[in-house]
C-alpha cells in the first residue's frame, strides 16, 4: 500500500518498466535481435515528484519506507532502459480510463486512443 502520491505513481511506473522490458525481449525474439539493442522507451509520467525520485539515486528519509523492490525503475533509468517524460496532467490521454473527466475532454482523450 503506497503512503504517498508519489509512491503511488513509483509503483506503477516500476510496473510499466517491467512491461517494457518484457516487451523489448519479445521484440528482439521475434526481430531477430539478439546482439542488438533496442532503442530505449520512453515513459510518460505526470508526477514531477515520481520522475525526480527515479532520477535521483540519494537516500531521503522520506522514501526510506519505499519497498526496495521499486528502485528498479531507478536502475533503469540510470543504465538508459528507460527514459521518463513529464506530461502534464490535461494532456495524458490514459487519465480517461483511470479519472473521472469533463466530456469534452473524455472524447478528445478517447478518440486520441482510436475508440469512438
């Protein structure tokens, strides 16, 4: 359970790592790639303080409760896996499924997506 907003969207983008990851070995089985490396994904995130966590490889006593298991993202980030992206929120296209929105907003994110 996350205490904090910015624990919260970490988890989910240590979630969206490991789909990425996976995804870049199916890739590479099905592509014939074994000997090389796919291009880095980019992520979009938007919590600044998320994107700042994984960036930044100090010890703060306010992420010390933060399951080790999440600073995957941050070894990541680091080794250039994954690249993390701020997007602001009025312009996320996922926050249809997940954020109650004003309709004209719903539609545009929904069609954005290719669903009508």
């Amino acid at each position: 359970m996350a205490l904090s907003s910015i624990e919260a969207e970490y988890m989910a983008l240590t979630q969206a790592t490991k789909e990425e990851i996976w995804l870049h070995f199916l890739l590479s089985e099905i592509l014939d790639r074994q000997h090389k490396k796919l291009p880095s994904i980019t992520i979009f995130a938007d919590n600044q303080g998320c994107i700042a966590l994984a960036h930044n490889p100090e010890y703060h006593a306010r992420t010390k409760h933060i399951d080790i298991q999440h600073h995957f993202v941050r070894e990541n980030v680091e080794g250039g896996e994954v690249s993390l992206e701020y997007t602001p929120t009025g312009v996320m296209v996922a926050d249809c499924l997940t954020k109650a929105l004003p309709r004209e907003q719903f539609v545009q994110h929904r069609a954005s997506m290719g669903i009508y």
